[in-house]
C-alpha cells in the first residue's frame, strides 16, 4: 500500500515537472547534479536548484524595479526640456506649411532611434517607418539615402539598407542635449548629404504610455521654390516680402537651414522622452513578470518540499511497521 | 434600424480616430495630409502611416478684412517659448536691414535677425531682450512669430565681460591667418558690439 502511495505521489508530480521552470533546469547543466540525488523510482527536483532560480529571478526583479525608477527620474528632467522645445518647430509649419507627399528626386530619411535598449519596441516601429518611407519615395529617377542617429537603428538597416547609409552618429546623449549639440549635428548632416527633402523619423511624445511615430518634412530651398509657383499650399509664400540679404535665394537658403535644426532639436528630445517612456513600461512589465515568476517558483519550492517530508516519513513509518511485522 | 445601427457604427471609428489632445501640447487640429496617407496605405498597407506636424499644430487664423487692433506675437527659444500668442502693440525687431518696427497689419515678410536688441511694446511698458539672431516671420493676419537662439533680458547683461570681450576678438580677428577663423572672430565682433550699444543706447 506504501508502495502504491509512492507510485501515486509520483504521478502527481509528473505534470509538475513538465511545466516551465523545471525543464528549464533540467536542459541546463545541473542536471547531471539532478541524476546524482533522485534515487531510481523517486522523481523529485532538489530544493536547492528551485531555490537558486528563486533567488536569480528576485535579483532581477530588482534590478528592473531600479532600471524603472531611474527612467522615471530621467523622463522627468528631459520632460520638460521637450515640452519647453515643442514651440520651435510650430513658426515654421505655419510658414511653410507640412509636404510629406512632396515628389522629389532625392529624398533622406533622417531615423532617430536609441543607443542603449530595452526600450520596447520603439526603435523597430522607426526603423519599419523609414523602410516604408523608402519604398514609398522608391521610383524612376528618385532615390532614397538614411542618415542614422543612434545604435539602434543602425543594428536594424545595416543588414538590408547598407548601401543606401550616408551617416551614421551614435552616443548623442553623452552629454545632455542641448541646442549647440544638434546644429552642429544638422550642419554635419546639411555639409555631407545632397537632399531635396528631409523626413526626420521619430516618436513623438504624447504620454508615459504612448508614443506617436511622426515624420517631419524639411524642404530645400528649390523645392520649396517650384511648390511656391506651382500653387497649392505654398502658393502665398510669393506674397511674403523678404528683407535683408542680398537675395532670395539666399534668406530661403538660411530658412531651410535653420528649420532643419530646429525641427532636429525637437525630434532628439522628444524621441528621447520617448525611449525613457518606453523603457520604464518596459522594465515594469518585465518586473511583475518576475513576480509571477517568483510566485510560481514558491508554490514549486513548497511542494517539492513538503513531498520530500511525505517521502521520508513514509519511509520511516514503512520501515517500523515492517519491523514490527 | 439599420440605418441606426450604420449610424452607431459611423460614429464609432470618428469618435476613436479624434485623439485625444496631447496634455501640454496646443489642442490638436485633426487635419492631415490626405494625399501622404492615401499614399501610404497604398504601398505600405498593413502599418499606420506616421502622423505629421500638421496634425499637431493649432490652425491660424486667416487674413482678417480690416486690421486688428493688436499684434498676436510668437516669440520662442529652442528652450522656451518666451511669449506664446500674446497681444501686443508692436515689435521691434533687429533685422539685418536695420531696426523694424512691426504693427498690426504689417506686410507679410520673411526677414533675418542680426544680434541685436528686440523691444515689445504692450500698452505703457515695454521689456527688451538682447537676441543673438534668428528669424521673424510676419504673417498677413497680424501674426509675429520670432525665432531666435538665445535671448536674455538687457539687466542680465554685464557691461566689463561686453568690454572684454570685444577687446579679446579685435585682437583675435588681427591675429586670424585663416578665412575660418576671421569668420568667428568677425561674428563674436559683431555680436559683441551689438551688445555694447545695447547696454549703452
């Protein structure tokens, strides 16, 4: 009858060891250690590796609970840093209003992703939105070039798009943003690449928990010239009386320079409002992921022991009642 | 019934597809650019096209038929937006062509700002800021949008660093050996006599 309960006890812990942390274990290298203490006929883990996993898993529970807050504290300085930012680009929209669907020859896509990750899936959507920027811009005569800002993304388009890469920056938020940093930066980007148009990819900040894939579109001074003579749009910018310079050509010039830093300021802070947002959602999933875990692991943790009691009081009491005859 | 129904199920994706407005941002305006989105699904059919500027930004108002009594100003800082849709009398701006005075009703311009000292002139008192160059936008409907890099009100400013600053790019401008370098010190030259009669004038 002992026997039997024994066969039943082992029967009861087969589904056990099927589920998920348990096979884990036994895939990696302990479980040589495992064949050494279950005897034959007995199938039951050792407490002690149910109790390492326990105690790896609380660690990383902690580690992402202060991953989170120290995101928390960051998105809180950066905040309001893009908040103050979000008037700078609005003059020049208003001027020059928006052309995503301006038809150009040579366009580049500007994607501004993170360097470090566990952000979510913030970058991937970037990345996605540039190659769909690509293909939509894609035809006869017509071309499309990236200027990537930060590791990210470049880890995503230089496996496919590598010929199509002019620059690649990383390490933008060594030091903290600021003005200075990103006009030198566009002065770079205007210096090295030939556009027609610029579409700056990024996420724009909207809340802790949502972030709006945006596109921004900066013209050159000829395209913003044909679309002003075309009509449409742009067809009252012939009305407004340029004052200084020596000509036109010149002050427009100067505009789409200073609109492209601009709008670039704008969009490196609020995709890094962004990354912060997405890193803390990020890190708190994954924690009370870990507490699910942990959770699991106890009742696994208290089972396993309380049958290796079973096991030896039933031993014990076998053995005397077989004594006794 | 059915038209009811129809009805509910039209109501429904407009009451979703209104966002809700953005927190700090202006109240969004939902227009979009339509060409760019039907473009977009067309080639790229299975994600959202990425919204644009325009879906953020608050419409202006048109061109009113006779002249506002007020200038609404926009004056904003890569760190700040310093006045934002304010009413006043009028600006003036330190354009390249000289100091302009803006009034309601000015013509539309597109002018750039040399460092110089800007003057916003609300009723009696009048707040100056020195800016280091920039752009002003002057709208047909009596709107001023100001951009510029760096503004700090003229209290801020001290009279012995403009002194010896000057004095340091004169000496660096006779001692520049190449274009590069006459160029900044021709600028800090500019900016800091600008500077100089801004605190005295």
């Amino acid at each position: 009858m002992a026997m039997a309960a024994l066969r039943r006890e082992g029967r009861r812990f087969a589904p056990m060891i099927s589920s998920r942390p348990i096979t884990a274990l036994r895939s990696s290298p302990l479980a040589p250690s495992l064949e050494d203490e279950c005897p034959l006929g007995v199938r039951y883990i050792s407490t002690q590796v149910v109790r390492n996993r326990m105690k790896s898993v609380k660690n990383i529970q902690k580690i992402t609970k202060a991953m989170k807050m120290v995101a928390a504290s960051k998105l809180r300085a950066i905040q309001t840093k893009a908040e103050n930012s979000r008037g700078l680009w609005q003059p020049f929209t208003a001027l020059l209003g928006d052309l995503p669907s301006a038809n150009v020859k040579k366009n580049v896509v500007v994607t501004i992703s993170s360097d470090k990750g566990l952000c979510g899936g913030i970058n991937s959507t970037s990345v996605k939105i540039s190659k769909g920027l690509h293909k939509l811009n894609s035809g006869p005569e017509k071309e499309t070039k990236y200027v990537i800002l930060g590791e990210k993304a470049k880890a995503q388009l230089v496996r496919d798009s590598k010929k199509d890469i002019e620059l690649i920056i990383t390490e933008l938020q060594k030091n903290p943003l600021n003005y200075t940093q990103v006009s030198v930066l566009a002065d770079e980007i205007l210096k090295n690449v030939e556009y027609d148009a610029l579409r700056i990819v990024f996420n724009k900040f909207h809340s802790v928990v949502s972030f709006v894939p945006t596109v921004s579109t900066v013209l050159s001074p000829e395209i913003v010239e044909r679309e002003a003579e075309s009509g449409g749009k742009l067809g009252d910018l012939d009305s407004y009386e340029v004052e200084g310079g020596e000509t036109k050509g010149e002050i427009l010039q100067n505009l789409a320079e200073f609109q492209f830093s601009c709008v670039m300021f704008n969009a490196v802070l609020e995709n890094a409002c962004s990354e912060q947002g997405a890193r803390m959602s990020a890190m708190d999933s994954s924690s009370r992921n870990a507490g699910d875990m942990l959770d699991r692991l106890t009742l696994t943790y208290n089972r396993t022991r309380q049958a290796s009691i079973t096991t030896e009081l039933i031993e014990i009491i076998s053995g005397a009642s077989a004594l006794e005859g | 019934m059915l038209r009811r129904a129809s009805m509910l199920l039209a109501c429904r994706p407009i009451l979703a597809a209104r966002a809700r407005p953005f927190s700090t941002d202006l109240p969004a305006a939902p227009s979009a650019d339509a060409t760019f989105t039907e473009a977009w699904t067309k080639v790229i059919p299975n994600m959202d096209p990425p919204k644009t500027p325009l879906s953020f930004m608050q419409p202006r108002p048109p061109t009113p038929s006779s002249i506002p009594s007020k200038l609404t100003v926009n004056f904003v800082l890569p760190y700040a937006s310093e006045l934002a849709t304010k009413e006043v009398d009028m600006v003036i701006v330190p354009a390249t062509t000289g100091q302009m005075g803006v009034l309601p009703g000015h013509v539309a311009t597109i002018a750039e700002l040399k460092p110089g000292v800007l003057s916003v002139h609300e009723g009696s008192e009048m707040t100056k800021y020195f800016i280091s160059s920039g752009f002003v936008f002057i709208h047909a409907n009596s709107f001023a949008d100001i951009i510029a890099v760096e503004a700090v009100p003229l209290d801020r400013l001290d009279v012995n660093l403009v002194q010896k600053g000057l004095a340091e790019f004169t000496s660096k401008l006779s001692s520049a050996t190449t274009d590069l370098e006459k160029a900044e010190a021709q600028i800090g030259i500019d900016v800091h006599s600008a500077l100089n009669s801004a605190l005295t004038g």
